[in-house]
C-alpha cells in the first residue's frame, strides 16, 4: 500500500476574482482553489480523507467502508483515494439498484469500489449503532467513514486547509459551502476569531444545530441561496454558473460552489458584505457532479461542454 502521494500535495493557489453584475458593478473577492488538488479526489474530499486513509494503511486495516448517494462526490472520492492507496473499498449507495452507467458509480467500480445498493428506509440508519454493527460484521477489520467523509480524522485535513488560509492575506471573511457541516466545523475549530460564512447547500436543521455552537459571533450560516434544497436550483443559478465560468474562467457547478458563489456575486448585502472585506472562498471542489448532473437530463450537455473541456476529471487509478 502506498499514501505517499498524498505527501506531494503542494497548496493550491489562491486567485483573484473580478465578476461582472448585469447591473455595470464589479464584486471582487479571492477564490481558495482546492478544486485544482486533484482530479477525482478534489476539494474538501482530499482534506478529509487524507488521514482517513493513512489511518487505515498505518493500521494494516482490510479496507474503507463508507456511504453516499447515487451521484456522491465523497463516493467517487474514496474510490479514487482508495484505488491509488492500493486498498479495498466498499461503498453503501442510497439507492434501489446499482446503476453502472451512472458516470459516478461507473468511475467508482472503474476504481475498485464495491458498490451496496441500500433502501432509503436502511440508509436512513446508517448512524445508528445497531445498523453499522450489523455491517461492521460483514466487513471486519475495515476503517468506516460516514457519508462525506466528517469524523475526527477529517478534522486534521482541514486542520491544514485553515493553516494555509492564515499564510496569505488577513481576510476579513472566510466562505464555504455547507454540506454535512465538516469542512465549516473544522474551520471554526482552527480559526475561532475569524468570521466565517457557512454557505447552506442543504435545508438540514441537524446539521445547523450541530455546527453552529462552534462558530463565533460574527459567523453565520446563511441559507439565502438555497434555490429550494439539497441538488436543488433554477435557470437563474444554471446560467450563473455558466457566466461565472465565462468571466472567470473557474468551473463550478448547481450544487454546492455555485449557489456559494452565487451569493458571494448577487446577495453581498444579505451577507452584510462591504466592497471593502477582504473576502476568500473556498472552492470546495464536486466538479464530478457535473456529468451526473447531465446524466440525468438536469443539465444539457451543450450548455456545460466549455466548462467539462476546461477540467480534467475522470482518472482511472486500478
């Protein structure tokens, strides 16, 4: 087995963005680019699997078991980081059938994983102690990882993300999109005076609650650009996006960076945002999501082939 490439990383670069409103303004702010880490284990995913996986190479463990949805990042993620480790890995998927045409699931099994297929009615179990106990039986000696990768070992991954978030410029502000909550969790815990903005990609209270006695006064969680939920969004984001691209030349997708980026550009004032903070984002990376996206005839494939030709995703480490 071999982790030694996750020692290689050198910390991405951070970029200054200037984007034009319809309106003649111009909204500037620094963009954090751990999408560019690495093709298929990008992002937030790299900074909490990386120990993830050193743990159990460190710890002679069989493999990873974790969990995740039809079209997961943290799934395409921990096949690729696992793949390249030369360790086994499983994942759970909500979902009635295994679908291998999926390009998510496809890339995944390419990369070795064992794909479960899991009701939404067991999935809806996966925390409890009796369930993982029961899968723990049929993988023994394998390290578990929730579904998006958050435990005390991802901590340290993001642990290193803040570090170099401090090396730079003194922000006024640190954004992030909001998931299962880790990645802003961490944060919090490393940079307790800084102010931090949760951007919410999800309409999850558990999550809120579980988050939110870690962040100081002057942070917040914001749900002002949800577009309706979780995968959820409208023409308005879909075309934000793509003009995000065209100016920037930064790819980003419906469901997590582009609704953080989104509010960044059209929401400053909801956000209580100045032209004079110093702001920097966090492009968290879920580039894959695009072709599932287009899979599933949400995006049309024309539309998004600039932004698919501007990014190298699918590398086949088995």
């Amino acid at each position: 087995m071999n982790i030694a490439f996750f020692d290689k990383y050198v910390r991405t670069q951070i970029d200054l963005v200037e984007y034009q409103l319809s309106i003649g303004k111009k909204v500037q702010f620094w963009v954090k680019r751990d999408d560019l880490i690495d093709p298929t284990i990008s992002g937030n995913k790299w900074r909490k699997l990386k120990f993830n996986i050193k743990f159990a190479v460190e710890n002679n463990k069989s493999g990873i078991a974790t969990f995740g949805g039809a079209f997961s990042n943290h799934i395409a993620a921990t096949a690729s980081a696992g793949a390249r480790a030369g360790m086994k890995t499983v994942g759970f998927i909500r979902t009635h059938k295994i679908d291998k045409n999926n390009p998510t699931l496809n890339l995944a099994a390419k990369n070795g994983m064992e794909l479960i297929a899991v009701s939404r009615e067991q999935y809806r179990a996966r925390h409890t102690p009796e369930f993982l106990t029961s899968l723990k039986s049929q993988y023994p000696n394998y390290h578990f990882v929730p579904e998006g990768g958050t435990n005390e070992l991802s901590n340290l991954g993001v642990n290193e993300l803040a570090t170099e978030c401090l090396e730079d410029v003194n922000y006024d502000v640190i954004a992030v999109p909001l998931g299962s909550g880790g990645t802003l969790k961490g944060l919090a815990k490393t940079l307790p005076n800084k102010k931090l903005i949760g951007m919410a990609c999800v309409n999850d209270e558990r999550v809120f609650d579980e988050v939110q006695p870690y962040l100081n006064k002057a942070s917040c969680i914001y749900s002002g650009a949800l577009f309706g939920g979780y995968a959820k969004f409208n023409n308005e984001l879909i075309d934000f996006c793509l003009d995000f691209h065209a100016q920037t030349g930064i790819a980003i997708e419906p469901i997590y960076s582009g609704k953080m980026f989104y509010a960044l550009c059209h929401q400053r004032d909801e956000l209580g945002l100045t032209d004079s903070d110093n702001v920097l984002a966090i492009h968290t990376g879920g580039l894959q999501g695009i072709h599932g996206l287009i899979y599933a005839k949400k995006l049309c494939a024309k539309a998004w082939a600039p932004v698919l030709d501007s990014i190298s995703l699918e590398t086949i480490y088995t």
